[in-house]
C-alpha cells in the first residue's frame, strides 16, 4: 500500500495541520478521526487495514486528516463564541485548502483523472464531521458513510445558539430546509449510508441517527440507515465491520 505524510501551513487556523494519504487511486475519502484524534488515528486503530482490499486494489484513496475538536466541540471551558468561530476556520481549511490538496494527489494518483467527487468518512465525532461537511458541501462530497454519530451541535454546545451552531448541526439543519432547496437534487444523487449500533454506549447516537433518519425521509431523501444488534457498542471493533460492509455498496 502507498502511504504519503505531509504537514502543511493553513492559513485558515494560524497553524500547521497533518495528514496521511493510503492508496495510489481510486475514489477520494476524507476520513475524520474520533472526537479529539489525530491523523493516525483511523490507522492505529486497525480502519486503513479494514479499507485495505479497496485501496491495494485502487478503488479508494484515503485521506486521513486532523481535527481541532480539542478546542472547538470539546473546549467546555472556552468561550461558545470563540468555539464556533474556530469550528468555522476549521470548515474553511477543509474547504478552501484541504479538498484543493486531495484533488491535486487524487488527480497524479490517477493518471490526470478524478473522481466524480469525494467521500466523507468518520466514526463516532468522525462521524458526525462526515456528516456536517457532506451537508453543508454536496457540490463536492457526493457520498457519506458515518457511522455512530451525533447530529446536533446541542449535545457538544449546550445553552447557547448563534448562526453558527446552526450550519454545524446537521439534524436542525435539515429540519429548517425547504423542499425546493438546491441541495435537495444534489443529495439525492449522493450515496448516503449512516449506521449505529444498538449495544453500550449508543443510545445517543442512535436518537440522534433516528432523527437524522426522519429529517431525510421528510425531504424525500433516498439513504441507507441500518441499526445493527445489541452486542454492536460505540467502540471500534464494531466500526471495523461495518467500515467494509459499506464500502461495497458504496464503491460498487
């Protein structure tokens, strides 16, 4: 398997961000790592090795970014204000800096060719950024595979709303979204699967991917939600089954 390393200057966060990429073709993913994980996460955790038929066999290239969770969804003891502000730049380093990156390897990985568009990756908090970043951004992610995730910036940011708290939260997001919206024909072009396990540690998770459930049903929304057994909890053994069940109707 080709791996590359990089750590690049963002303009966006005032910071130095890394990343990995897994694969010499295929499709493009953006994995995100768990709440407050690094780059190296999804590897050290056995997911590039659950993804490995895919990537050996150039269906699928993955780019394993950063987050800044730390001081954003999981800062409690900084200002909301600030918190979202930051969440934001992050949204635009992805955006703005990080997507040109991925097209520019993703286009010499493949000979000059991209894929149609980009896969967003994640468990659990990795999950919900999969999410949120497909949703705000289906002109360029046009498929999304989350899986155990929270859907609305209420449960990481409580007693406080702004513009901000608003876009970042996918379930409210789509429940204030008309019928007629632009991105609604966009979405429904897309490969939509969410899943969630029904074993410890998932309750939130999954009223929240019920939630999420009803909003995409409401807008006629075509998606794959699937509620795995009771002995499936919020933990990795669990997403490294689900990870290569999923990507075979994803990549077929």
């Amino acid at each position: 398997m080709k791996v590359e390393y990089y750590k690049e200057y963002s303009y966006n966060l005032n910071r130095n961000m890394e990343f990995k990429v897994y694969g010499h073709a295929g499709k493009p993913c953006i994995a995100f790592p768990s709440q407050n994980g690094r780059f190296f996460d999804n590897e050290n955790r056995g997911i590039i090795d659950s993804m490995k038929w895919y990537i050996d066999n150039g269906k699928i290239q993955v780019f394993c970014v950063d987050s800044v969770d730390i001081d954003t969804w999981s800062a409690d003891w900084k200002n909301p204000y600030d918190r979202m502000q930051y969440q934001e730049a992050y949204y635009r380093y992805i955006i703005e800096e990080f997507v040109h990156r991925v097209y520019e390897i993703n286009t010499y990985g493949n000979g000059g060719g991209v894929a149609s568009g980009i896969l967003a990756y994640g468990c659990s908090m990795g999950a919900y950024h999969a999410m949120n970043f497909f949703l705000r951004k289906p002109d360029i992610f046009d498929a999304v595979l989350s899986l155990s995730g929270i859907y609305h910036s209420g449960f990481f940011i409580k007693n406080y709303s702004d513009e901000l708290t608003f876009l970042n939260s996918p379930i409210d997001s789509l429940a204030y979204m008309a019928y007629d919206h632009p991105y609604i024909d966009l979405y429904k072009k897309a490969r939509i699967v969410v899943c969630v396990g029904q074993g410890n540690w998932e309750e939130e998770c999954i009223n929240d991917t019920r939630a999420l459930d009803f909003q995409m049903k409401r807008l006629g929304i075509p998606a794959w939600f699937d509620y795995w057994g009771y002995d499936k909890p919020h933990d990795w053994p669990s997403w490294l089954e689900q990870t290569p069940h999923f990507l075979y109707h994803i990549l077929d």
